[in-house]
C-alpha cells in the first residue's frame, strides 16, 4: 500500500508495506481470525478485534501489550499469557516463589504478584497480574506476565512455549503458496491475493484431516498443484499419489533382457 511507510532521509520515497494480524486454533493449527492492516498500526490495537469466550486462554508476543486490554479481558474471565516490556513499570506486592539456578539447571526462577497501573476515563487503575521469570536450556531468561494465578508457573511457560506454532504457519504459509511477490501493487489486489492465500491453507488443511493421510502438508499442496485442473477426486489424490522419483541406475543399458554381459 502506499505511502504508509515511515519517512525515510534524504528525501527518499515512503516503501508500502501491510500487517497481517492473525489469531490461530492451537489445536487446529488453522487461523481462526485474521485481519490486515496498514504497516503503521501499533500492534496491539489487534486485540480490541478478538471476541473471545469466557475461560479462553490467549498467547501473544510482547509486542501485544495492552494493559487496558488485559484489565478488559480479566473483567471477562478471559486468561492471556505474554511476555513483559523491558521498559515496563510495575510495583512488586509478594515474592510468591523463588530458586537460584546453577548454570546447569533450568526452569522456574522467581514468580511476583505485580502491580501495573494504566489509564480508563482519564482515570488511573491497577491491574493485578502474576510475573513469572523463567530460564530455559539455553540459558535465556524470560519474563511472563499472566492473570491466571491458578496454574502453575511451570505451565504458563510452557504454554507461551506452543506460541512458537504461529511462525510455524507463516513459514509453511510461504513455503507452499505464492507470496514471494504480489501480481498486484493496489491494496485490494495485495488484500486478494493474503485471503486466497488463507483459504487455500484452510482447504488444504481440511483435505488433509479428512483424508487421514500421514503426508506432509508441502506434499498434499504439491499434488494439488498438479493435479487441481484434472478431473481426478482430490481425496484419491491425497491418499494414492507419491512424490517419488524413479531412481537411474548408472548403466541402464544392462537392465535390458537381450543385453549379454558377457559378450
């Protein structure tokens, strides 16, 4: 889209760019919710879209912090885990846990009840949130912040742990359908082509469940490149055809039955 870059120096032209803000099943591993925007909009104004049930459980990155969400969603009985802003300003109530770990060891390090203030009305209100420090195998430490304060700690990191899932998708989304370049430089066309994009993922997905096949994904969506304008039943596809390759032999002429090796 144009024009809806940051202004660059030296008098150089904004470049366009877009977001796609997407919700995903982690059970289905399909998009639930999806929607595009200009590449400007703040991440976190994504939220407000998401009308989520009373006990749901959603995971985003820190670039989704929303206090005034998070207060929304607690109100609601909706549970989220994110991680914690580095600049982030909160007030410790109580140290509910605490480990020193050995450089060796990994896991739970500290868990805090936290305090975080943030604007409604021109009004200035706490939220009460769970932080929990955790270090991984690699020795990277991480801080999550939750308002579920009955799940263990070991949980909440583990859940933001399956937040991995979503870059998942978007590898294998560009991995198996044409988003290397847009045919199209207006924003309905680059719009028009992200959605068909997503639905070919969701019928590819579907496919693929019910056909009961142990194929990979990049495997059915090849097949279907080939074989989508044929009059073939795509199931049939999915469970008959192979990617394989016949393998040469490096002196084929010997395969043949008049050929005397010995001549």
């Amino acid at each position: 889209m144009k024009g809806v870059g940051r202004t660059p120096k030296n008098d150089g032209k904004k470049k366009g760019g877009l977001k796609v803000h997407m919700m995903i099943d982690a059970h289905a591993n399909t998009a639930k919710y999806a929607t595009i925007s200009e590449a400007k909009m703040h991440d976190k104004n994504f939220l407000k879209h998401l009308i989520l049930p009373k006990g749901s459980m959603i995971v985003f990155d820190k670039a989704y912090n929303h206090y005034l969400q998070f207060a929304h969603w607690t109100n609601e009985g909706v549970n989220f885990v994110c991680r914690l802003k580095d600049n982030a300003v909160y007030e410790v109530q109580e140290v509910l846990f605490e480990k020193m770990l050995t450089d060796q060891e990994f896991g739970v390090m500290k868990v805090d009840h936290i305090h975080l203030k943030y604007k409604e009305n021109k009004k200035i209100k706490t939220l009460c949130l769970r932080k929990v420090t955790y270090k991984d195998e690699k020795g990277r430490i991480y801080q999550f912040i939750t308002n579920n304060f009955e799940i263990t700690a070991e949980e909440i990191a583990f859940i933001y742990k399956n937040r991995w899932s979503i870059e998942l998708m978007f590898k294998k989304l560009k991995q198996n359908f044409q988003l290397h370049y847009f045919y199209s430089e207006t924003e309905n066309g680059i719009k028009t082509q992200v959605w068909c994009t997503l639905i070919a993922h969701l019928l590819l997905t579907v496919l693929k469940v019910m056909a009961k096949t142990k194929k990979a994904f990049s495997t059915i969506a090849a097949l279907m490149r080939i074989y989508l304008i044929s009059h073939l039943d795509m199931f049939w596809v999915v469970e008959n055809c192979r990617r394989t390759y016949v393998k040469k032999t490096k002196n084929p002429i010997f395969n043949y039955p008049f050929f005397n090796k010995g001549g």
